[in-house]
C-alpha cells in the first residue's frame, strides 16, 4: 500500500530554477463544457473552428477522465492527487477546499522561477488559506465559489462589467467575463514576456457553467445555428436555455482563436505549452447530441467524466499531431508538466497520477494497458436543510466509479463493458464474476487508503494578517447546501456551521447579515430582481420576518434583537487560538430560527 504523507510547502518542494529554455504553459479549462460540445467531436449544432484548429495542431488523449464535478476536477489537476485525499471533495457543503498544507502546480511553477497568473474560476476556497494568492498565484483574478452569482460572488454580477478579486481587492473589469479573461491573460503574457520570465497561465473559465448569459453576439449565432432543429428533448421555453449555453460556448471558442493568434503575434507559440480540456462533462449533451456515450455532468457514466484534453508544443519535439489511448486522468497533468518542462522538485512528491511525458514524446504508445482509476466524489445535499454525518456531501466507498481497459463498475454494483454496450445500458455484473471482484478489491485497496482522511473539514482561519477582516458565505456551511444569490433572494430555510481556526487570541467582531455589504440592504428587506436572462437566478429577494439574531462561538452563546433598520447585527467575543465552530440563527420569534445569516463579517481587532 502506498504510503500517504502529508507535507509542507517549503520543507520539500522548493524546485530547481528555470532555464533559459523553459517552455511557458498556458492552461485553459472550460466549465460544463461536454466531449460532444465541439465541431470536430461531431456537434451537429456547434461550430468552433478555433478548438478544431487545435485539435488538429495537438496530441490528443483519447480516453481521458477528470471528476464529474467541477471542484473534484480543478483539485486533482492541481495538486495530482485524488479528491479523497485533497480535501476538495465536492462544489459547496463546506467541502471545496484544498487542503493547506499541499502544494499545487503553480507553487511547482513558481519555486521554479517562473510567473504564476490564473484568470477566472479557482473553486478551491475562498478565504485564507485557500484563495488562489496562497496557492501559488503571482497574479489573480478570480470570483469565490462556483460562479458567477453564487452566494459568495459580489452582489449581482451578471457576467457583464463585474467585481472580481484582482490581487487581493475588490475591482470591476469591462466587458464580457470570458472576454476578460483573456484578455487580462494576453495583458499579463505579454509583460512576462517581456521581461524574459517564463510563465505558467491558468484561464479557467466559468463558461458555460450556469446561469446560462452569453454575449448577444454569439447567443445570436447560436438562435441562427438552432434554427428549423428538432430538439425533442427541449421544451420551447427552454430553448432560449439551451442557446445561451452554445452562445457562452462560441465566445470561449473566438477567445481561443484569440488567444492563439496572440502567441503567434509574439513569437510565443513555438515554446508554448498549450492546454484545452474542460472540466467534467456537459449540462445539456445527452438530451441532444451524446457523444456516443451516456450521462452528463454529476453522473458516473462515461459522459459525465471523459473529456477532451488537448496538448500543443511546436517545439518540444514531441512528434506529428495524434491521439494517445489508454486510460488516463486529470492527475496525471501535474506529473506530465514537471517532467516536461524539467522541474525536478528536490523530494519526489508521492502523485496519484503519474507522467504522461513518455507518450506525448512518443517513447510509448499509449497509457499502461493494466491501469485501473478510480473516480469518486461526494454529492450535493440538496434535501438537507441542517447539517448531518450522512449527508450526501461526505464521500462514501460505494459513490464511486472503477475504471480498467473497456470495463467501467459503478458504484460496486453495475459493470458495463464499453466494447459491446459503449451507451452502458446492459449491467453484465453477473456475466464477469472475476471481472467485479478484481475491479472491487482495488475499490477496496484504494478506500483503505483513504478513508480516514477523506471527509475531514478544512477550516477556514480567521484573525489572520493575510486576511482581517473576512467575509464568510452560507457556501462554506458544512454539509448543506447554499451556494447561489438565488437561494439568498429566497430566503430558504437551511442552516449549518463553519469549521474555524483562530489565528491570534484576542478580541474578535463578528457581523451578522442576511445581504452583503454591497447590497446595502437591511436584514428584514426585500430586493428587486435582478435584470437577467434566467429568471431563476434574479428573481426578487423576499423580506424576512427576523425579529432576533443569535450566535454561538464554540460554546459561548449572544443574541440580540432585530431592528427593522439593522442591516448588520455585531458581537464581540474574546476568543483563543484554535479550532472552533461557529452557529447563526436568525428567529421569528424567540428560539423559532428562519435561517442561518448568510453572511458574517469577522474583524480581530
């Protein structure tokens, strides 16, 4: 069994500097985009001449896998371990973030001596220690939690003109997200190479994840390309949903060609390490065109989890354009990318993936034929409206899928042979005895690797200098879910706790509010909707009868009551270093709770 062992950044993974030769990378990952979702992989609809232009300037891996949700698959590509032992196990619930202590690709990077940037969607925590500037980053521009909107981002970002977090501070940035994106990227390229610093570009977009806004431009080409298309598993009111998803779809696509343009224009592209894969699979493909497999994004069948990765080095001597077989991972991209661009950390890290450099030089043909993955993630609490020890958002032996040479178990209860049944809709679990229980022993082997580790909370730390004062979101209560603005307009009834660890003793406020700041509204008001394409995400913010708030720092207990004009309700605590949980309630009447507050400001004084 191999031996799982928990280190520091600095201790062990400070790497040898660059050399003159370095080649940069420049990694784009889409969201919610599926393997189908692009002309060249057969799209009947879509055309992306940008993503086929480097589809066919690229090595391809054929059978690749990444997690079939988004946190899982940003966390295993970062640090090239599996979610069970990263900490980042799911997309809310308290359960995104990447655990501390473990370095990422960009600290590789960077210990290397090369500039960091990421521009758009980091998913992996968003206070410290988590954010993407205490993970490696030089430079950042990113939104907290999964998109745009969601309950943690600035108060109605709607993908036009919004607030991001630009090193370490609030500020707006024009235009289209997508577009800003790249073009910030292109900016921060280009001043790199300049100064003749080799630099590593992480562009993870939040397209075409929902809510579903896209540019008027492309959501146009996209109402022309749909037109006279029988689309029987989309009622009308809902093709207006499905175009905007293909218009976020073709804006991604121009900004590739862009972007590709660019590093031509600079003399980059030769020593350029070009990436493209998205991240789990499609929202909407197996209601219109499949791919030739079943499933979609949060689901283990094979359409929930095989994606397109792409890879172009013109001039890393790695051979014609071609697909390389066999199965691999989202972990392996770590591993390929210090070999590759020759970055030997000076203690070898102990990945769960492992280096795809031999096949991208063409020194073997695929991936080991023997290799088996296994996939797991935990799941969304939906129905939990308090936190429980067997919510869904824990990982769980059975939630998880093998994968070997064509067969696929899910679950430990199906087995689908790929070969003859590529759309699994035959279990032949009884047919293969010796098949399951080969592919069940390393399910097992795995889970006993992991299992003591993989559903341990990450605390958020407060009264930190890196970060005082903070502001912590209902995305981070453990084991229920609220994680979009809409669920805040709604008022839902849920509540949970953080998982906290006080920096520094002292004297700490901790601010009470059912809005942000920035929404400049008092606890029991209502708000207008939003002006949106998606109703779902912008109707009006109810009020709240509240008449009281409570609070609950370890076991220390305050309340106080509820003006009608209070936007914030303020406690004071003296608090010790150390973990604590902290509880909030906010009542009808006394002791009859709402809801937790949704936000709470913390300030050490």
């Amino acid at each position: 069994m191999r031996r799982f062992v928990i280190v520091t950044l600095i201790a062990l993974f400070q790497a040898v500097p660059f050399a003159i030769s370095s080649p940069n990378v420049v990694f784009v990952m889409t969201d919610d985009q599926g393997y189908g979702e692009m002309s060249v992989h057969g799209n009947p609809i879509l055309n992306t001449p940008s993503m086929d232009t480097l589809h066919g300037q690229s090595i391809r891996l054929l059978d690749y896998h990444a997690a079939p949700m988004c946190t899982p698959s940003r966390g295993q590509l970062l640090t090239g371990l599996d979610a069970a032992r990263n900490g980042a196990i799911n997309v809310s619930s308290g359960r995104t973030l990447l655990r501390a202590e473990l370095p990422t690709m960009a600290n590789y990077f960077q210990d290397a001596g090369y500039r960091t940037g990421i521009f758009g969607k980091w998913h992996l925590g968003d206070n410290y220690p988590y954010r993407p500037e205490d993970r490696g980053f030089d430079e950042t521009l990113w939104f907290p939690s999964s998109h745009i909107n969601s309950a943690a981002d600035h108060w109605d970002n709607d993908y036009f003109d919004d607030t991001f977090m630009v090193n370490g501070k609030r500020k707006q940035i024009p235009g289209y997200c997508t577009d800003a994106y790249f073009r910030e990227a292109m900016a921060w390229i280009k001043r790199q190479a300049d100064a003749d610093q080799p630099f590593f570009a992480y562009i993870p977009t939040n397209a075409p994840h929902s809510p579903f806004w896209a540019p008027e431009k492309e959501l146009e080409a996209a109402r022309k390309a749909m037109e006279g298309r029988a689309l029987p598993n989309f009622p009308p009111d809902r093709r207006e949903t499905l175009a905007n998803y293909f218009g976020m779809i073709l804006n991604i696509d121009a900004n590739l060609g862009r972007l590709m343009e660019f590093l031509d224009e600079e003399g980059l592209a030769e020593n350029t390490i070009l990436i493209f894969q998205t991240d789990n699979g499609s929202t909407f493909g197996d209601r219109y065109f499949d791919a030739g497999m079943r499933g979609r994004k949060a689901q283990l069948w094979e359409g929930g989890h095989r994606v397109p990765f792409f890879l172009r080095w013109p001039g890393g001597d790695l051979g014609e354009p071609r697909d390389i077989d066999g199965l691999t991972t989202v972990q392996d991209i770590l591993p390929t990318l210090l070999e590759l661009c020759e970055i030997n950390p000076r203690e070898a890290p102990a990945f769960d993936g492992l280096s795809l450099a031999p096949a991208f030089r063409g020194e073997v043909d695929s991936a080991p034929e023997e290799r088996m993955l296994v996939i797991n993630y935990s799941r969304l609490p939906f129905e939990f409206n308090y936190p429980s020890p067997d919510a869904p958002s824990n990982l769980y032996r059975e939630g998880g899928a093998v994968l070997w040479k064509r067969w696929r178990m899910l679950q430990d209860s199906e087995l689908y042979d790929l070969e003859s049944d590529p759309l699994q809709r035959l279990n032949v679990i009884h047919e293969h005895p010796k098949i399951a229980a080969k592919m069940s022993a390393h399910l097992d082997a795995w889970w006993s690797e992991v299992e003591s580790i993989a559903n341990e909370p990450q605390a958020i730390i407060i009264g930190s200098d890196a970060e005082n004062p903070l502001m912590l979101s209902a995305c981070e209560w453990l084991d229920v879910f609220v994680d979009q603005q809409a669920q805040v307009r709604e008022g839902v009834g849920k509540n949970s706790y953080w998982m906290l660890e006080v920096a520094e003793a002292g004297e700490y406020e901790l601010e009470l509010r059912r809005w942000p700041k920035e929404a400049n509204a008092s606890i029991t008001e209502a708000l207008p909707a939003m002006k949106s394409a998606e109703p779902k995400w912008s109707g009006p913010g109810v009020a709240l009868p509240v008449t009281g708030a409570r609070i609950q720092v370890g076991r220390e207990t305050q309340s106080k009551t509820v003006e009608e004009r209070d936007s914030g309700i303020r406690f004071t605590f003296q608090l010790e270093k150390g973990p604590v949980r902290l509880y909030t309630w906010f009542d009808r009447a006394f002791r009859d709770p709402i809801s937790g507050a949704y936000f709470v400001y913390v300030t050490r004084r």
